[in-house]
C-alpha cells in the first residue's frame, strides 16, 4: 500500500478544515485521523500485502501508541483482530530473528526497530502535506475562528513549519503568527506566576488563569 502522494489540495483540504474545528494543534489531528485511515485499510484490503508486510516487520510491528489503536480500528470493524494477529504472528518471527542474530554477532548494527511504525510514517505525511495546505487557508474563516478559539501548533509541529518556512512564504506567515501567539502566551504565564504571589493575589483574573493548561496543549497533552 503506497503512501499517498497529493499534489493539490482537493479532497484533503476538507480533512484540514475539519481539524480546524477542533481544538489543539490541527496537524496533530489531521496526522491521527489518517494513521487510523492507514490502520482502517490495512484491515480490510493490505494484510498480505508484500511491501507493507515487509515495512511491518522492519518496524517490529506499531508503536505502543498505534499497536492500541490498531485493536481498536479491528474490533470496530469486524468484531475480532484476526488481521492484527496474522501481522502478529510475522512480526514475532521477525523479532526472534533479529535478537537471535543480535546476540549471536554481538552487536548486531541495525538489529531491532530500525525503521519507524508505517502508522506513524504514514501520519507524518499527512502533517508534511497539511501544513503547506494550512498555510495556504490562513485566509478562510474556519481559520480564523480556530485561531480566535486560542488554536495554534503543537511545539513538535511548530520546528516541522519552521522548517519548511525557510523556503515557502505562506508557511513564513504562518510561523510569523504562531511566534506572535507565543510571545503572547509567554507573556500570560508570567502574569499567571506574578499572581501568585500573596501580594498580588486580589487582582482580578483575566486570560491568563488557563495560560498552564494552553501550555500543556502546545507541549502535546490532548486532556
């Protein structure tokens, strides 16, 4: 099953728009929604296929994070993981191969998990594509309504934007933006931690009394 190659925006803007619905970093849900999108069509048509086979096993299987969703996407579809259990059964061959051969050279280069969970590959993808396609969005309102609503990038795929902003504008502008929402976000933790002190702690709350918790969000939490 290859990896989708998008070259315009299409069907796959809808899926952008409606990450922006939600709260947090959009690219995070955009990457969740087509790893389960990967984990949906391996089950029903690619368990035997060649080449993902071989991916799999190169991989030692899924992540943690992925292994779980994996049952989950299984059971959802047909009652049992039957498909999760015949990638099983490869992948612990694999494994047993691979530590074989690693304590029998005594090093082994190489040897265990050399290549990245194809969920998390596939999703990666997905995030490289959908932040081009971001930036091109800023000007819909669904944008803007996610940005008003205190949406912004996680701090993993806020270094991914930057990257690309070194040679695209719209990305640029999009950095530029996120920058700005971190000053200010900076700004209201100092204000959160000045309140704290018992010489201050009458003042009236204002915005910055969620400040912690829309930092955690920029570090990666979804709770």
């Amino acid at each position: 099953m290859a990896d989708d190659a998008r070259e315009g925006g299409g069907i796959f803007d809808l899926s952008v728009l409606a990450a922006l619905k939600q709260a947090g970093c959009v690219l995070c849900h955009v990457a969740r929604a087509d790893a389960r999108l990967f984990l949906r069509d391996l089950f029903h048509e690619y368990v035997n296929d060649v080449d993902l086979t071989r991916r799999l096993m190169d991989a030692w299987g899924f992540c943690p994070a992925h292994a779980c969703e994996a049952m989950e996407v299984e059971r959802a579809l047909f009652g049992a993981p039957l498909g999760f259990a015949i990638v099983g059964e490869r992948v612990i061959r694999r494994i047993m191969e691979d530590i074989r051969a690693l304590v029998a050279n005594g090093g082994g280069a190489g040897v265990g998990r050399p290549t990245p969970c194809p969920a998390c590959r596939r999703g990666q993808a997905s995030v490289d594509f959908a932040l081009r396609r971001l930036a091109g969005l800023m000007h819909r309102p669904e944008f803007r309504s996610w940005r008003d609503s205190s949406g912004g990038l996680c701090a993993n795929h806020l270094r991914t934007c930057a990257l690309l902003a070194r040679t695209d504008g719209s990305a640029r502008r999009l950095l530029d933006e996120e920058l700005d929402r971190l000053e200010e976000l900076g700004q209201e933790l100092g204000e959160y931690i000045r309140k704290t002190d018992h010489r201050y702690a009458k003042e009236a709350k204002g915005p910055e009394g969620d400040a912690p918790a829309r930092f955690a969000v920029f570090l990666g939490s979804h709770k």
